[in-house]
C-alpha cells in the first residue's frame, strides 16, 4: 500500500517537476527572496529560509531521481534481456550483465574491445578498397589513365 502510494507519487512529482513550470516556479521563488532582502536587512533569517527551503527540496528529491532512475534502468535492462533473448545470434550469458562483477565485466568489455578492434580494421580495409574501386570507375567513365600509385 505504501510502495504503491510512493510509486504514484514519484511518478506524478517527476512528471511535474520536469515540466518548464516547475522551473518557472523555482526561479520565481527565488527572485521574489532576493526582492526581499532589502526588506529584511539581508538578515541571518532571510538567508536561512532560503538555504532551509532549498535544502529540504534537495533532500527529497534526491530519493525521487534515484526511484525514478531506478525504475527507468531496470526497464531499460529488461527490454535488452528481451532482446537479446529473442536474437537468435545474441549470446544469452549478456542477459543480466548489470548483476556481475566488476571483474567478469571487464573480462566481458575486454572481449568486445578486441571485437572491435577486429571489426575496425576490416572495415577500413573495406573502405580503402571500396574508394579504390570508385576511382578506378570514375577514371574509367572519363576516359582518363590513372596514374601510376607509389606504394607507402
């Protein structure tokens, strides 16, 4: 019941706190303070309210991110898993990646840079020979001689 209410209630909170009214808000209550100074003598009260209030809505919405971004993760983690679930060349040992250790993630991350690695250089080969074979076609359609090319 509670984790219910709190739920609907960091819902409803981050949907108007993201809002350009909230800033608005935000932004009003504090040119309405510092409008105020003057009248209280730039006192040691007039500073506190503020740094009181800010503190508070800090405080409280601090928990409201994190449950928020908690939430949003995990679904993002749960639509990858699905994914690499239902493809059919995907390994299905990255399905819940995020629960290991720091360790076995850098043995993970270190194969993928390695694949990479791999990829990369095929692929600059590719292009190299891909903008060969441009050239060669465009000399080709102009009727031109390529000139002869110095190897590196």
């Amino acid at each position: 019941m509670l984790s219910d209410f709190f739920y609907r209630f960091a819902r409803w909170t981050e949907r108007q706190t993201g809002k350009p009214g909230a800033f608005v808000l935000a932004l009003g209550t504090v040119i309405v303070w510092a409008i105020t100074g003057p009248m209280f003598h730039f006192s040691d009260t007039w500073q506190l309210v503020i740094n009181t209030g800010t503190t508070i809505v800090t405080f409280l919405m601090v928990f409201l991110i994190q449950n928020a971004q908690n939430r949003d993760t995990q679904a993002v983690q749960l639509k990858l898993d699905e994914l690499i679930r239902a493809t059919e060349a995907a390994r299905n040992g990255l399905i819940n990646l995020e629960e290991q250790s720091e360790k076995e993630l850098q043995k993970v991350k270190t194969g993928f840079e390695k694949i990479a690695a791999k990829t990369a250089d095929c692929l600059e080969s590719e292009i190299e020979r891909k903008v060969e074979q441009e050239v060669d076609e465009e000399f080709e359609e102009r009727g031109l001689r390529k000139p002869e090319r110095t190897q590196p």
